[in-house]
C-alpha cells in the first residue's frame, strides 16, 4: 500500500483516489478527471484493491444462455447487426415451444441457472407471449433465473398493449420475470441517442423504467456501450445519472461497461465509427466503473463478450469482480463477426484460475451455487 501511495502522491488523479480509497465516491468532475486522465495503470491498482477488499481474489461467473426471441425490430439502432425490418426474409420469432426445446437443450447439456431472454422490438408481440414464456420456464425449469427484457423491449410491449410500463413490469413479475438486464441504456445522453438511435427510449424512460421495475422489486443490471460519437463529458453523466438512481433505489445488482463493436453496422458503413475503442479502454472503464459505485454497486462485469478472455482475465485485476455468463446461443454480437460468443463454464474457470483467482459459479441474484 506505501508504493501506492508515493504513485498517488506523484498523479494528477491522486486526490481522486486517495479519497475513493478513503471511501468518498467521486462526483461529476472528479469522474470526468479519471476518464480524462491516461494513468490507466493507477486506476486499476485502485480498482482492484477496492475490489480484492471486498471479494478477495475470487471471481464469479453464471453457467447462463442468451434467447434472442425475435430479430424482427422498428428501432434501426445504427449500431446493431443484428436487427431485421418486419417482413425481411432473415426475419423470425421464436415458438413457445422453441422456446421450450432450447430451453431444455442448455438445461440438459450445460444445468444453466440463468436465460437471458432478450430480442428486438417487434410490434406483432403481445404481452401474452412474454407470459405464456416465462411461466413456462419457471414451471418446468424452476432452477433457472428469468433476466428478461431490456427497458426499451419494455416500453415496446406497453407501447402494443396501449398500457403503462409499470404495468407491464407488474405482469411479467407475476408470469415469472425475476430480473432485467441492462440493456438499452447506451450512454444516457439523448444528444448522443439522437446519432446511434434515434427511434429508441430516451435517457429519462430508461431510468423511469428501472427506477419502476426496483420498486416493484425487480432488481436489475446496468449497462454502458462506450466507444462510438460520445464524449467523455457524457461518459460522466451517464455514470452519475445511475449512481443517482442507485441511491435512490439500490436495484442495480451489477454494471458492465461494454465496447462498441462496429463491424457490419450502419455506423461502420457511414465511416461514423470505423474500429472498436481496444483493450486499454476497456481497463480504464472497468477501473473508474469500480471506483465511481464502490460501495453502491455490488458487481462489476469484465465485458469478455467484446473484448475477449485475456482481456477479461485483466479486467479482474482492474476492478471487475465477475466474469459475466457463458451466453450460450448468443446471436447479437456475433451478427458483427466478433470473435467467439460464446464460453463453457470449464473454460470460464480455466481462464479465472490462469490468474490465481478462485471462481465460484453463482445464479441470477449473485447467490454462490458452487464453488470451484
């Protein structure tokens, strides 16, 4: 810790982490220092000091799989590639019974604890197949958590039901809905949603929306996708509008910032963003992400899904804590021919034990099922 403290005492961001280390959060402009600053190494000695504090060296992880229900979607978010317009011949929704053989094919082959059922926005779905869904689900796979449905997907459904979204909320809970994934935030800036997604919610739904589905007792993740038109100043706001919820609310299990990708995406074919933002970002995103919501956000995810397991086994030493899901079945990010999508958990715990970490397998609500 001394050596800490000479670099800290020698570093324009020194006060900053002195005092998140003395258990002060930093605000607005403190935060904007940190995203402004290049001393990436220091933010991660403190990231990952504040995270071994309070998990030791271990890391966790959910034996999960991705089903992406529809592609169909009226949203044309320029940085998706996975997405098809109502009627195109790549379209398709997902049978109730697809559902349920997919379902039982992971339960089967992999025992997940966790679907992550998530998809476009498509205007032909009523609320009941989100219903008929998740009770099935809860009724034959009663192990097996339901994070379901981004905000945006949300307000959709209340948009087809003429209905509110709390209203919304209030039903899925009731069909099975256990959690929401954090989805759809972006960066919580509509001047910057006005570039990549103009159709989609604006900042103030998606808090709206989380801020409804805590009350309802619907804990959920947050989210950011950085590294596309946004500026650092708007990194900083989206990073304070969530701790301001936090406070509020205390929903948000988890965040996880993730890397733009732009391979095959209109943003790619309007040269708007032409690569993605690369491994030293994605550690200084992790770093700040654990010192801004140490001590209000429990979980860190290390975003192996855009950046890969190497740098993801580095991100647990910059201030993640998990290592997010094995995503089985994922189709959204590899529409853009990223790499592998998709990890078993013995891979999982290779990679986490590669770096001296013990790993435990944990569920829906960061419970431990077992430790590895």
């Amino acid at each position: 810790m001394s050596q800490l403290t000479q670099q800290l005492h020698r570093s324009e961001i020194g006060d900053v982490l002195e005092n998140s280390l003395a258990g002060t959060r930093p605000g607005y402009d403190e935060c904007l220092r940190l995203l402004e600053s290049d001393d990436v190494h220091l933010m991660g000695l403190v990231g990952g000091y504040l995270t071994r504090k309070k998990f030791g060296r271990t890391a966790s992880f959910v034996n999960n799989m991705i089903l992406n229900y529809t592609n169909v979607c009226i949203t044309d978010c320029k940085f998706c590639a996975f997405y098809r317009q109502p009627g195109h011949d790549e379209s398709y929704t997902v049978s109730l019974e697809q559902v349920e053989a997919r379902m039982k094919a992971a339960w089967d082959m992999f025992g997940i604890t966790q679907v992550m059922f998530q998809g476009g926005h498509n205007p032909k779905l009523k609320i009941e197949y989100y219903e008929d869904a998740f009770r099935m689900i809860r009724s034959k796979f009663p192990k097996v958590g339901v994070h379901a449905l981004s905000a945006s997907e949300i307000d959709m459904i209340s948009k087809v039901e003429h209905t509110s979204t709390k209203e919304v909320l209030a039903r899925l809970k009731d069909a099975g809905l256990q959690s929401v994934p954090g989805a759809g935030a972006e960066i919580l800036v509509d001047s910057v949603k006005q570039v990549i997604s103009p159709k989609k919610i604006s900042s103030a739904t998606w808090l709206r929306i989380m801020e409804e589905a805590h009350a309802l007792d619907i804990p959920s993740s947050a989210t950011m996708m950085y590294g596309h038109v946004e500026a650092k100043k708007e990194i900083a706001e989206h990073f304070v509008k969530i701790a301001r919820l936090q406070e509020k609310s205390r929903g948000f299990m988890a965040f996880i910032p993730w890397s733009f990708e732009p391979n095959n995406t209109q943003m790619q074919k309007d040269e708007t963003v032409k690569y993605s933002a690369g491994g030293t970002e994605l550690l200084k995103m992790i770093a700040i992400s654990r010192i801004m919501y140490d001590g209000l956000i429990p979980h860190i995810q290390s975003s192996w899904l855009t950046n890969g397991i190497a740098m993801a086994q580095m991100a647990l030493q910059y201030g993640a804590d998990d290592f997010g899901g094995t995503l089985l079945g994922e189709e959204v990010v590899s529409c853009t021919g990223a790499r592998s999508t998709e990890l078993t958990a013995p891979k999982i715990i290779e990679s986490v034990k590669q770096i001296g970490y013990n790993v435990e397998e944990r569920d829906n609500f960061y419970n431990v099922v077992k430790a590895h």
